[in-house]
C-alpha cells in the first residue's frame, strides 16, 4: 500500500511540475526557457547578457541577447528557441557603474 501511494504521488508532483512550467497554451514558461538556455546562450562568444523582453507589437513575449559586439560565433544564435522569437541587440560591453 505505501508503494502504491509513493508512486501516486511521485505521478502526481511530476505532473504539477509539468504543468506549471507550460502555459495555457501548452507551450512551456519562457522563464523556464531563458533559464534552460542561459548558460549556452552566455557562451557565445559576444554575447553579454540574456532577458525576457517583449517584441515590437508590445505584448508577445522574446528571448533578447545582448551583444558587445558581432561575432561570427554570433551568427549560431537560433531565431526561435523553444517556440519563441529570438532578437539579438548590440548593446557594447556592460559594465558596472562606478561610485
């Protein structure tokens, strides 16, 4: 009976895990997407930053890398990741502020 009952709950926090890092669309959480990939995407060389940002119609949700500088590693940045959109910005280097 406790193997039994282990099992349905193992199932059940599998499910809610699933179910919670998609959408009601079914697609998954781009947060979960950015966190997946962030770590790959930082790699590239030129690359110094990754964030959820929104694209041009204001409310469709993106990937945004930002890039000191172009590179040709730059160019193995996909244009969707996950289902969605990837824009790339060149933003320079980024630096702390100073005091």
């Amino acid at each position: 009976m406790k193997r039994i009952f282990f099992h349905t709950v193992l199932f059940l926090t599998v499910v809610a895990t699933q179910l919670m890092s998609e959408t009601p669309s079914g697609r998954a959480d781009i947060n979960a997407v950015l966190a997946t990939h962030e770590k790959e995407l930082m790699a590239i060389p030129g690359v110094v930053g990754v964030y959820v940002g929104v694209l041009g119609d204001g409310k469709s949700p993106c990937l945004k890398i930002m890039l000191a500088r172009r590179t040709p590693e730059s160019n193995q940045i996909p244009a969707q990741i996950d289902g969605f959109p990837v824009r790339v910005e060149v933003t320079g280097e980024i630096r702390p502020l100073g005091r």
